[in-house]
C-alpha cells in the first residue's frame, strides 16, 4: 500500500511476506493462502474506509475487488475444513 498516496510505499514486499510462511504440505500451502487472502482483505478494508465518501468511484472498485478477495478467503477456508475437517482461523 502506498502511504497516503504519496508514492511511498508503507510495506515493502519482504515485510508483508514476513507475516506469513510458505507451507510445507498442501495443506500447509492452503493455510498460508488463506493467510494471505485475509491479509489483502483487511488492506482492502482499510482504503475503503480512507476513500469513505470522498471518492465513491474508487470505493466502489474496491468494494468489488474487496468482495473479490472475501471469495478468496471463502474458498481457501473451505478447501483447509476438506483436508482437515475444521476451521484453522477464525473469521
């Protein structure tokens, strides 16, 4: 994310990378997916509610795309509760 859209950016990739890990199985790799995918939903979140009225376009776009990403965190969900019978995080 670029912090207050200056050009900078606030995280640079070894530090988002950092919040999660590669895993070692499929299993392991569906968890960190999942991992993921919550981490761009709470970013997606986060500029929605910069945005907030002020720009209702790119709110919109990013409501859809956040939507997007909540599908992505559905199915990731859905696939760990199939190889391991439950929830691994919760919503």
């Amino acid at each position: 994310m670029i912090t207050e859209f200056e050009g900078r950016g606030r995280y640079g990739r070894s530090e988002l990378a950092s919040q999660y890990a590669e895993g070692a199985n499929l299993v392991g790799m569906i968890r960190e997916n999942l991992v993921a995918e919550r981490i761009a939903v709470d970013h997606y979140r986060e500029l929605i509610r910069y945005f907030g009225e002020n720009d209702p376009a790119t709110r919109v776009m990013l409501e859809e795309i956040l939507a997007v990403e909540e599908e992505h965190a559905n199915d990731m969900h859905d696939l760990l509760v199939a190889h391991e019978g439950q929830p691994m995080l919760k919503h």
